[in-house]
C-alpha cells in the first residue's frame, strides 16, 4: 500500500509521551480521586463507564497509581485490554495497567484514538504482548509500533470524518441504554430496590444457595498442547461483548488442556473476579473457567439464573468497592460466597425471566445491526488511514496542506526522530534513535533521511522493531561496539568475556547475567540478525580438535566462516585462547 505523498511513516514513541508521573493515594495529600482502572474503560468504544463526578476516598485505593491530565490517552497495555482507549475529559489517576499517553505537537490526540483503536494496531500489540499470566505490551516494543502521520490539517479533517460514523454508533448505544432502563424499572417493579430488599424476602448468601467454584487455568500459558483446541474458554471480552447470556467464543483449550481448567455447563452463572469484578453472566454454552472467574454450580431450585445473574449485575457496584489487589481490583472466592441476595416467590422470577427474553430477542438484533456497523467502522478506519477517505480533501487542499508538511516535519526533526516514506522505511534496517539522529546532524549540516544496507542484505527494519530492549542493545552493541569481534562460547572465557567491564560496559546498566547474554546472542543468530559459527581449538591435553560455538556480526564476505577458523588458528599458535579477537 503506497501512502500519500504528504504522509510520513513514523512510530508511536516518536508522536506519544509515556506519562510517568505516579501517586500514592493513600499518603496523598488529596482526600479523594477521580480514578479509573481496566473495569471503568468499554472495550471498542471508549466509553466511561462511571460517572465524571464520582470519585474514590484516597483510602480505599489500596496501591500507587499513574497521574493523568485531562487530554491524555488511556490505554490498556494487557492482552485481554488492548481495545480499551480513552480520550480523559478530566485530570484524575489511572491503574498501572494503564499507560497515560499525552500527545505531542505533530498529532492531535483523538487522531491517535482512532489510530490505537484500529484493528492493525490492535493485532499488533496483541502479537507483541508478553508475559505467561498477564501477558502486556512492553514498553519499548509499543513505542516502535509504527504510525502514519498526515499533516495536522488532514488528521483534524479525518477526526470531523470520524466522527460523524460515530454520531451512528452513539444513537445505537442511546437505544441499549433505553433498553437497560426499561429493564430496571420492571425488575424494580417485580422485586423492589435490589440493596433494601422493601418486601421483606428471605436473604440468602451465594455460599449457601449454590456451589461456588473458582476457575483454574492450564500452565505455561500458550502451549499448544494446552491452548487452541476445541473447548471453548470464557474470557472477560466475552462478557463485555454478549451482555447477560454470553457464548464463550474468544478463546479455546485442547481436551488435554481442558483437564486443568473448570468445566462449566450450560446455563450456569458464571461471575468475573479480576478485570471486571462482579460482572456476571450466564453461559449460553458449555465453557471451561480461567482463575479469573468463579462458577455457581447446583443453584437452589428456587432460583433462576436469570433473576440470579441480573440482580448480581446490580450489586455490581458494591462488589467493586469490596475488590482487593494490586494488579487487578480483585474478589475473592470467599467474598463471592458471602453476597447475600433476596429469594423473591418462583413465580415473580418467571414472570421476569419471560420479559428478559422477549428482551434478548429485541437485544440480538441489535447486536446484528451493531456489528454491521463495527465492521463498516472498521472499514471506513481502513481507509481513514490508508489516505483513500481524505484523497478529494487533499486535492483541494494542496497549498496548505504543503505548510503544514514543513511544519510537521520540522516537529519531527526536534523530537530528534525522522519521519520516513513508507518504501525509504521497507530499506530501513536499524529503527531511527535520537542518538543516531544526533550522529547523522553532527556529520552533514542538512539533515539527509537515515538509510542503512548492511552489504546488501534484505532488509530487517520490520524484524528489528521486533526485538525486546536488551536484544536489541546486544544486537547494537555486536554490530556497534563490538563490530571487529568473535565472541567464543567456551565457559570459562566466555565468563571472563562477560564480566570484563572493557567489553561489556555498552549494557551494563542490564544488570545482565552470562546466561542471559549467552541466550541473547543464540536467539539473534536464530532470527539471522548475527552469525553464529563454529570454530576450532587443539585441545591441549588429547591433542585432539575440538570444535567451538561463536558469534559474530554479519559480513559481506561469504566465506567469513573461514575467515573465523583460521585466525582462531593463528591465535591458537600462539598458545591462546582469547574470549574475543579481531575480526579485520
């Protein structure tokens, strides 16, 4: 796909500020905090899904949290998160699972909404999160996740665009809300106030009325043999999307991995207790439970799971203020086993069973038509960002649209990074840093776009981006620091290699171990980015030849394997193995 002449390609960390600020509310001298974390952001659309007004006693945040300002992007850096994006309207603090991005001058922040909510981006960060519980983007890896930039005219008109789709979406989200007041007010109704419990029903604890089970997960996470077969696994998008009956579709077990997990059966009431805690839903399929969830097994014969799920839903708002953890606000099993809730007679729940799916009837083809639309959204982002939408926009525009690209530009260059062409960046093999920004100022007085072949090897940028912080330092300083050297895997050399602060001074601040540069250096050489090679050595004692691992940077010549092998011969004539040589 070819871009507009006018469009740069550049990456998120070059156009979004990581805010770093952080707050301990608890010794906060402020009493109280407009706070939002995972459970407060809908996925897909953004909304908040709590009041602008409410805020939380500084006491009941139970650990430090990220200060944000009004303008900034809220985004959920975990897997099962990552279509939660939120535009603040107001100044408050955020879970730290939640990075706080303040745009800087070259975009406007609702442009870079649309962009991180797009399905590109979206796929992306799902294959770069990490992580064997709480898989979550890391840091560096979402910062070279690359973004196009049109000037800041063309990005306000693709947002008045935007927009207007979106004015559709929230005449329909007005209707679901419409639908969940006349819901309330018949439960109200049938049954009174949920938290007065005005008719004097009998109360029952969860604990009492039914088995509850919490759900277990199958270890490592993403082993094949474990994950991807054909046992569906409830996650929490699964409740967010389907509402009070929810089909578990996101994510499935092989039968091997089903045996360590829960089985749940169909119709069963089924509760979130990390990530959206106390949402709770009934299974529409038989579905096995992560240790995110906890199961309502052999439910009293006096009670629907219906009435049973709804009025949990309710409660909702109280379980969240009984939540605990750091990480997720969480609830635990024996919490879930202590709600108490009214037995209303059977008939008064059928009667509202009855209304719910006359309801789920109406609901269904909503979510039809909504999902039409969500794909026509989609579409139209497609376009938004592939320049398609804006091209007649452009044409009429030209002259000033020709400012503004020197304007941009000029940002860019300041931000010490530098916007590049969608085909230069395909010839790109290193990702663009200030310090190399810097070195390529200091050698030409006007600055030329960075370009890199390395003996004309195909090109790697897309394969550089890939890699963690301390891969890519390593690769760095191989290729940089340590360009005339072959680093021996011999134990004992290797170490001293390894803690000499001559050669290993470039990463020290990694703190890193031998192992962990030793696995490095074999995980580089596997995705062909240095060569590793195997190189000979006259054991002393048998006098016979053994044969040695190393590693190199890549070479024109090649032969270099030779190269290697006889100037290890000529350091081996000298009675010496060194932990590394020249390679020139």
């Amino acid at each position: 796909m070819k871009l507009p002449e006018s469009w740069v390609e550049t990456r998120l960390g070059d156009v979004l500020e990581r805010v770093d600020t952080k707050i301990d509310p608890q010794t906060s001298s402020i009493s109280s905090h407009f706070y939002i974390g995972l459970e407060h952001i809908e996925s897909h659309t953004g909304h908040l899904l709590r009041e602008a007004g409410d805020k939380t006693e500084g006491g009941d945040i139970l650990s430090i949290k990220t200060q944000f300002k009004a303008g900034d992007i809220l985004y959920g850096k975990l897997r099962p998160n990552l279509n939660k994006v939120y535009l603040s309207e107001q100044d408050g603090i955020c879970s730290t699972d939640i990075w706080a991005l303040r745009a800087t001058r070259v975009i406007i922040p609702e442009f870079a909404v649309h962009y991180l909510r797009s399905p590109a981006v979206h796929v992306r960060a799902s294959q770069l999160a990490a992580g064997a519980n709480l898989p979550r983007v890391p840091a560096s890896s979402f910062d070279r996740i690359p973004i196009v930039l049109p000037t800041i005219l063309e990005q306000q008109r693709i947002v008045d665009l935007m927009r207007q789709a979106e004015l559709i979406v929230e005449s329909r989200s007005t209707i679901q809300k419409a639908i969940g007041d006349t819901i309330n007010e018949h439960y109200a109704k049938l049954f009174g106030d949920v938290f007065a419990n005005e008719k004097s029903w009998p109360i029952a604890k969860l604990g009492t009325i039914s088995n509850v089970v919490r759900g277990s997960s199958p270890r490592p996470q993403g082993d094949p043999r474990l994950f991807g077969g054909p046992v569906p696994r409830l996650m929490v998008s699964d409740l967010s999307r389907d509402g009070l009956w929810v089909n578990a579709k996101t994510d499935s077990l092989t039968e091997e991995g089903a045996k360590f997990s829960r089985a749940m059966d169909s119709q069963s009431v089924v509760m979130a207790v990390s990530g959206a805690p106390g949402l709770t839903a009934i299974l529409s399929n038989d579905a096995c439970i992560h240790d995110g969830f906890v199961g309502l097994r052999n439910l009293d014969q006096n009670l629907l799971p219906e009435y049973v799920a709804y009025t949990l839903n309710l409660l909702k708002a109280k379980n969240d203020q009984q939540a605990v953890g750091a990480v997720f606000r969480n609830l635990t099993t024996d919490q879930v086993r202590a709600i108490a809730i009214a037995i209303p007679p059977l008939e008064l729940q059928k009667k509202f069973r009855e209304f719910l799916l006359q309801i789920k009837t109406l609901q269904r083809d909503i979510a039809s038509s909504n999902e039409q639309l969500q794909k026509l959204l989609d579409a139209i982002r497609i376009e938004a960002f592939s320049g398609e939408l804006t091209a007649g926009w452009r044409e009429i525009n030209s002259v000033e649209i020709t400012a503004a690209i020197a304007d941009r530009d000029e940002l860019l260059h300041k931000k010490s990074s530098k916007p590049y062409k969608a085909d230069e960046l395909d010839n790109q093999t290193q990702p663009v840093t200030s310090k190399s920004v810097r070195a390529k100022t200091r050698d030409a007085a006007s600055p030329q776009r960075l370009k890199r072949v390395e003996h004309g090897r195909p090109a790697r940028h897309w394969l550089i981006n890939e890699l963690s912080e301390f891969q890519h330092a390593i690769w760095t300083m191989l290729r940089d620091e340590w360009r005339n050297l072959v680093i021996v895997d011999d134990p004992e050399a290797f170490n001293d290699f390894c803690t000499n602060p001559q050669t290993t001074w470039p990463i020290e601040h990694f703190n890193a171990s031998p192992n962990r540069i030793r696995r490095t250096l074999e995980q580089l050489a596997a995705l062909g980015l240095i060569a590793k090679v195997s190189v000979p050595r006259q054991n002393a004692a048998t006098l016979q030849t053994e044969y040695l691992t190393a590693f190199r940077p890549l070479r024109e010549d090649e032969n270099s394997r030779l190269r290697d092998a006889a100037m290890l011969k000529n350091a081996l004539n000298t009675n010496e193995l060194p932990t590394s040589y020249s390679a020139e």
